[in-house]
C-alpha cells in the first residue's frame, strides 16, 4: 500500500453509518486502517478515536430515540432481526440483569449491538453512565477489529491489489445495488423517524388526566366504521370525520386544551394521518392514544355509544370541530 484513500474522516462516517444500521462495511474500514498503521500511512490513536466517536455518535442518537420513544423504538430495531419478539424479549431480559454493563459486550454479540443503546435510553440510563460503557465497548471493539488488521496487514495488502485489477466490476456488481440499499434504508429511516415524532398518550395515562381534571378533547375517528354499525367509543369523546378534519375547515382549539385522537387500528394508522395534520396546522398538544380503541377497551375502561356533539364540546372546552 503505498497510498490510501482512507481517512479518519472516512473511518468515523464508516463506523457511524454501521451504528445506524446501515449496510456499511465498517469493519473492513478498520481492518484496512489497521493495515496503514503497520506501514505508517495512518496514526494507531487517531485511527481509534475516529471510530469511537463514530460509535459514540451512532449510539448516542439511538440512546436519545430511545429516551424519546420509548419501546416503540425497540420494536423498530428488532423488527429488522429475524423474530422481533424474541429480540425484544432477549433484550431487555439481558438488560434487566446486566444494566449497562452489557454495553461493554453488546457490539460483540448479534442482535444486542443495534437494540441496547436505545434500550439504555427507554430505561431511563444517564447520560454520563451510558457514555462511559458505551466508551469502553466501542473501544474494545474498534480495537479489535484494527488489531485484526495489523496481524494480517500483508494479505490484505494482496486482496486490495487484486481489487484493483475489478475495481469497475466490483463497483457495478456490487456498488450500484448497495447505494441503491443504503438510499432506500436511509429514507425509509427519516419516515419512521417522522412518524415517531407524533406523541402518543397511553389509555392509563390518558384516563388519569381525566379523573385529574385535564382538559382534553377526545376525537374519535371512527365516522366510516359507525356508518355501518352503533360502534361505541370512549365518554366524553366526539366522533369527527378524520377526511373532514385533514382537508375541511380549521379547528378552533383553546390553547389550554390537549387534542387526543383514536381510530379502531391498533397500528393507529388513521390516528396518525390526522395528528400530522393538526400538527401542520399549528396545534402542538395533539396526541395519538396508543392502540386505538381496541386498546382502552382491552384494559376495560369506560365506552358508551351516546357520545358528546360537536355543540357539547364547544361547551365545555371551547373547541369547535367541523361538521361532517
């Protein structure tokens, strides 16, 4: 090797991109790295500094998902694992035991390495105790893999020439197919992220600030399925029509009052298209009830079919709701 095209820069995004679950080569980055360290292109320290912020920074922004959203993150991440139950279920059953002490091992055991940062942050770990276990693992792992490198710094010196003879091939075969991976993961990503970021209130929860006293106007979403059927719906709330609410008037809510909106998804799908929509439309206290009505139902809380009019929420809390 007598020049390289990889930098500490190039290291650090390598390791960051791996950290965010992406398909980036990360240790083959550390194990070239390791090989430049035995011919002097690159400095041992820097070359680990690099790849435990690259670390640090992934896992840093899955352990603030996790301080954000909760479970819902998890359930992402193991969604990508072959039996996503099973990996949630592992998971934090490892957690419970180890703590964050596992964080010095998980990047070396499958399946652990992606869930445990932002199951650190569901679980409420501080940020200064995450840091230092997160710190130790990433290094012990960087390390590893560099170390790697410089034992076997003469063959692949050979594999890199050979590539260059089918760098074109390679690029075509394999290049266009993975950037085309990394694109879609990248966007399917953001929009996942998108759909966290609408708050969700759970049916405890949500009954607690009502026998508190809270002002809350409950929308229900159920204006298609109760055409058909007497469908019954939570006290006090207001059956709307969610295509009226996203492209009809206005609502007009006071600024004291919160917005809870539930469809019978338990996916809330529905729920979440309206939320988005109020959210645009300048209303902040706008949450989405966790599982729908199927959920408050399963937890035997209070539904009547006689549910308030638009007139008996203008009453009470000042709100008007568009009629259907």
């Amino acid at each position: 090797m007598t020049a390289t095209p990889l930098t500490y820069s190039g290291i650090w995004l390598a390791v960051f991109a791996r950290q965010l679950c992406l398909p980036v080569p990360a240790v083959v980055f550390l194990m070239s790295a390791g090989a430049l360290c035995m011919e002097g292109h690159l400095h041992l320290s820097l070359v680990l500094l690099a790849a435990v912020l690259g670390c640090l920074c992934g896992d840093g922004v899955w352990f603030w998902m996790g301080r954000r959203w909760g479970s819902r993150v998890i359930r992402l991440v193991c969604s990508l694992s072959g039996d996503p139950r099973l990996c949630a279920e592992r998971s934090r059953k490892t957690f419970d035991k180890w703590g964050l002490r596992i964080l010095v091992v998980a990047k070396f055991v499958p399946g652990l390495d992606g869930v445990t940062p932002p199951l650190a942050g569901a679980e409420g770990a501080s940020i200064r105790g995450f840091l230092t276990y997160d710190s130790v693992g990433s290094l012990l792992w960087s390390a590893g893999y560099v170390a790697l490198g410089v034992i076997f710094a003469n063959e692949l010196d050979r594999g890199l020439r050979l590539a260059e003879h089918f760098a074109l091939i390679l690029a075509l075969v394999f290049g266009v197919p993975l950037l085309a991976y990394v694109t879609w993961r990248l966007v399917h990503l953001l929009r996942v992220i998108r759909h966290l970021r609408l708050r969700r209130i759970t049916p405890t929860l949500l009954q607690h600030r009502l026998d508190g006293g809270d002002k809350i106007a409950i929308i229900d979403l159920l204006f298609f399925e109760a055409m058909e059927a007497d469908i019954p719906g939570i006290t006090g709330a207001v059956r709307a029509d969610p295509t009226r609410l996203r492209n009809g008037p206005r609502m007009v809510v006071p600024k004291d009052v919160d917005i809870v909106v539930y469809c019978s998804s338990r996916n809330e799908i529905t729920s979440a298209r309206v939320a988005d929509t109020l959210r645009k439309r300048g209303f902040e206290d706008v949450w989405v009830l966790e599982g729908g009505l199927d959920a408050w139902v399963l937890e035997g809380r209070p539904v009547t079919t006689a549910l308030s009019t638009p007139e008996d929420a203008a009453a009470r809390l000042g709100i008007v709701i568009p009629a259907a």
